[in-house]
C-alpha cells in the first residue's frame, strides 16, 4: 500500500509509516513531523466524545 492509498481509504496499519498531517488538537496546532524520532500512539475518536469515555479506554 503507497501513500495515495492510504490517503484515499484513511487505513494505516502497524509497520506503516503515516503520511505527514496537520491538526487542531485541545493542545494547539500539531504535525506529525513535530514528533519525528519518537513514539506516537494517534488516538482518533468521534466528535461526540466525552472525557469520561477515556476511561473506557485505559
């Protein structure tokens, strides 16, 4: 899978690099490049989230 598929069909899997993005995060602005070198986990979740579902996920 290319970068173009992988924009095209929003799957990234483990192993796979992610293609660079911008976004507007609680944070401020963020670019992936802005953690070149370290660990990431990307959490993505719908807008209708609630702080307490975090829970859920711990």
């Amino acid at each position: 899978m290319n970068n173009y598929e992988i924009m095209m069909n929003g799957i990234v899997t483990i192993g796979e690099y992610a293609p660079e993005f911008e976004a507007t995060t609680t944070m401020g602005n963020v670019k992936l490049s802005d953690y070149k070198g370290k660990w990431l986990v990307l959490f993505s979740h719908p807008r209708r989230f609630y702080p307490r579902k975090v829970l859920i996920f711990g």
